[in-house]
C-alpha cells in the first residue's frame, strides 16, 4: 500500500505543527480487506479505513483540515464525489484551550494491477472539478498563505 505513506508526506509538508515534531503524527490501517476476483490477471484493489492522528495539535484544525482535502481531491478523489459529500469521519480530544487529539478516519482504496513480474499500482481517475476546488485547496494547503480563521456570527 503506497497512500498511507504518501499521506503522511504530504501532511508534513503541509502543517507546520506536525513538521515541527513528526511523531505527533501516527497513521494506522484498520479494517483492511483485499477484494478480487478469480481471473488469469491476478490483479487485486486494497480498500481500508486509514485512522489518522494528530496528537497535541495546536492551533486551528483547518490548517490540518485543508491540507487533508486537498491531497483527497488529488489522490482519492471519489471521496469528494460521493452524495452526501462526507470525504471523512473525525474525532477531537480537546486536551486545553489551544491542544487537542485529532483522530481522522479516511476510507482508502488502491487497484494493484500485474503486469508480467512487476506489480502497478493504478492510480485513481480524475473527477470533474468543473468549480476549480481541487486546485484551490491544493494552493491554499501548499502555499505559505495562512488559513483565515473561522469567525462565529451569533444566530439572530
């Protein structure tokens, strides 16, 4: 399996805070399954929730929210296409007034096609981003530009 890792990669390049201290990030693969089917080409998909966590993360979740959107719309892109649009699950432990635990759950597949000795990993198709989103939020997670902070209006 390749996402797990380049997930984590990519995290790190993206939130200063987890850069800061890499072990505060832990990925772990729960619930995997291998689907196939019985066929000359062998070929298989891996399909498993991905249990990210962000322990002691402080400042706003967005700036770990964003960067996480942006490598789904990129990488595992029927996630955003799905109805209701629910990429992904998440948990906080709220430990003080600026740190908390953050446990995201991230369902994951990955098509393994072989070809002759060699394995490939087939990368997934794009969906139509006819709004642009994908690119925006790859350039809002991958720029030094700060996420605005989240304002509350109070309800009338």
């Amino acid at each position: 399996m390749i996402k797990p890792q380049a997930l984590r990669q990519h995290l790190l390049a993206s939130v200063p805070a987890l850069a800061a201290d890499p072990t505060k990030l832990d990925l772990f693969v729960d619930k995997g399954r291998l689907v196939c089917r019985p066929t000359a080409s062998l070929s298989f998909a891996y399909r498993y929730s991905l249990n990210i966590v962000a322990q002691d993360y402080a400042g706003d979740v967005n700036g770990l929210m964003v960067p996480l959107l942006a490598w789904i719309a990129a990488n595992e892109p029927d996630l955003l296409a799905k109805d209701p649009h629910e990429p992904f699950t998440f948990e906080t432990e709220i430990l003080d007034g600026d740190r908390a635990d953050v446990s995201i759950d991230l369902e994951l597949s990955e098509r393994v096609r072989i070809q002759g000795d060699a394995l490939v990993y087939v990368p997934d198709a794009p969906v139509e981003d006819s709004f642009g989103v994908a690119a925006r939020l790859a350039q809002i997670a991958l720029t030094d530009v700060a996420v605005p902070e989240t304002t509350l209006v109070p309800q009338a």
